[in-house]
C-alpha cells in the first residue's frame, strides 16, 4: 500500500489539491477537512488525481461530496483524470458522468464553465 499524501497550490485565489498515494477510509477525515476548507474559501477548487494509485469508496463518496458542495454554492469544481486504473473505477461509479474533468494544466479561470441561474438551498 501507498502512503497518503496531499499538496495544496493557490493561484490568483484559485485552489489546486493534489492527491496522490492511496485515498482510502484512513485518509477520509485529512482530505475530507481539507477540501470542506478549501471550497469555503475559494470559488475554484481543482482536485488533480494523477498521483493516485488507489482510491475506494470512500474516496469516491468524497469527490461526489466536494462536486455537490460546489454545484449547490455555484462555485467551480474539477478533476484532473487520474491514472488508467482509477478512471475505470470512476467510470463503473458512473463518477465520470458526473463531474466535470479539467485537462493538466488548466486553471479554472480558463474552463468555460456553464453559467448557474440559481442556487439550490
């Protein structure tokens, strides 16, 4: 098993967390805390899961809890595709219908991002 380890990069009030290592139930509560913060304080937060080499369902339930929190904030949300292997586990969960992907590089600022008409409560 890879240890667990994430990085944080801002730029021009924008968030990039990277994830790499194994992003399971022991890393739920650091990552969890982490990306709550992150989208409290920034509009655009990025998750780039190219440094992943595992992630289970808890890990899956807290990349659909960040793209929910944005959705219902109207804030910016992405993921930079990981590796082979974890795309197929997204695609099984149908996660990859659901998010929206960034390509390597990208920063939310130049993602043309559908505007919202109204927030949920």
């Amino acid at each position: 098993m890879a240890s667990f380890k994430m990085d944080t990069e801002e730029r021009s009030g924008e968030l990039v967390v990277r994830l790499s290592g194994d992003l399971d139930l022991a890393a739920l509560e650091a990552v969890d805390t982490a990306l709550a913060q992150a989208q409290a304080g920034h509009r655009s937060v990025q998750v780039d899961l190219r440094g992943l080499e595992f992630i289970d369902s808890t890990g899956i339930r807290l990349l659909l809890m960040a793209h929910e929190r944005a959705e219902n904030k109207g804030d910016q949300f992405c993921v930079i595709r990981g590796s082979e292997r974890i795309q197929r586990l997204l695609a099984l969960t149908d996660l990859d219908q659901k998010l929206r992907f960034c390509e390597d590089e990208t920063w939310l600022s130049d993602v043309d991002f559908p505007a919202r008409s109204s927030r949920r409560s």
